[in-house]
C-alpha cells in the first residue's frame, strides 16, 4: 500500500463549479499537510498548509484534514481555467522529515 | 532574481556524457534538495543538503553525484546515465528551524537520456 494515494485524472469541469481534490494516507503519524500546485513546464509552488486536524481557507481555496479518517481534500470554489494544472497533497511528520507526496491530480477548467 | 533558479531548463545527453544541473536560491535559505519527478510518480527525494552537509542520499545510483558548495548553490553531477533517469529534476529550498516543510522549488531541468 502506498504511503499516500492521489487519483491522478484527469479532472475536467467548467468555469464556475466547485472542485473537490482529495488524498488518503497510511501514516497515522502525519501531521503536517501541504497543498502544492504545479502549472505545466513549472515547479511545484505552495498553495495551502496546515497542521493537525481542522479547516483552513484562504480566498477560493479551502483545505480540510481528517485525521481520524486519514482523509485530506482541497476545495476550490468558482474555478477559472488559470486554475487548470497538476494539484500536488504532501505530508510529514513532525521534526525534520521528508514530505511524503502524492502522484498528483491533473484538473482542467474549461471556459 | 528572486526564488529558487535551475539551470539548463532542458538537457538532451548521451549515455555517455557527463553534464551538471545547477541550482541557486535567493530566499536566505540553509536547506536544499534534489527531487526526480516522472510521469505517473510521486516525486521521489534523491539528496537533502542542511547547513551545506548532506543528510540524506535516498538510495540513489552513483551516476548522481551532488555538490554543496556553499547554502545557496547546489549541483547534481550526472555521468552514465540510462534512459530511465530520463525525467523532470527539481531542485527546491527551505528554512529548517523555521517552517522547515514549506518548501520552495524551482523550474526543474527537463532532462532526456538517448
């Protein structure tokens, strides 16, 4: 079983709906959780982070985490066709320890 | 410049040649990486480098072979490469003791081995 699943899509949607992106993990240990965003030909750039269990927003984007269902989602509210790209989860444990990342989850927005 | 910059953007090599990805932050940083990032794959931590002493080597063939000179350059040495090293190489940074998980990455070298 991998450390972290990510679906890999495509996921395709018109401008306007609500995305919900999503990954599972195994390590119970976990406690810090990244959102990354890789727009194509670029590098992964940080887009949300939380620690522990709870929600956080900020303006389109909210991310969850679910620690007891080992469950974590990014939303984005009134997606544009700028926010078409690869959407990255990452996590580690607490201290100086590796991320651990998902395989990423490609979306398309469609104008 | 600002942020984390890779050099070349693109590499096309032999299997034979020898060539080096470079990679420099402008971000005040005392940790850097190297990842590989193929198609269909997590991206995979090849070497970490804290206060210019690496930390980790994550299982990675000789044919790589990086170099930390000082905290805001770092190199990947490459020589003999296979077709299956063929792959996007990121070069990223971040300030350990401070939000040591928030890492900042750069463009990547799109590397291609014939």
């Amino acid at each position: 079983q991998k450390e972290v699943e990510q679906d890999p899509g495509p996921l395709s949607v018109p401008e306007g709906a609500i995305v919900s992106l999503n990954c599972t993990y195994s390590n119970s240990a976990f406690q810090y959780f990244m959102w990354y965003r890789q727009y194509s030909r670029k590098g992964p750039e940080l887009l949300m982070y939380t620690y522990s269990s709870g929600n956080k927003e900020d303006g389109r984007f909210t991310a969850q985490v679910d620690k007891s269902s080992k469950y974590i989602s990014l939303f984005i509210r009134d997606s544009q066709p700028s926010d078409s790209a690869t959407y990255l989860c990452a996590m580690r444990n607490t201290g100086f320890q590796k991320l651990v990342f998902g395989t990423g989850t490609r979306l398309l927005v469609s104008p | 410049e600002t942020g984390v910059t890779q050099t070349p953007r693109h590499l096309v090599m032999g299997m034979t040649n020898k060539k080096s990805l470079k990679c420099e932050q402008h971000l005040g940083h005392n940790a850097m990486y190297w990842y590989k990032q193929s198609a269909k794959k997590p991206l995979e931590l090849m070497f970490v480098y804290s206060l210019e002493e690496r930390v980790e080597n994550n299982s990675v063939p000789s044919r790589f072979s990086p170099e930390c000179p000082n905290s805001s350059h770092l190199f990947l040495h490459l020589h003999t490469l296979q077709p299956e090293d063929s792959a996007l190489y990121l070069c990223a940074s971040s300030q350990e003791g401070g939000d040591g998980e928030k890492l900042f990455f750069g463009s990547g070298t799109q590397l291609s081995v014939l």
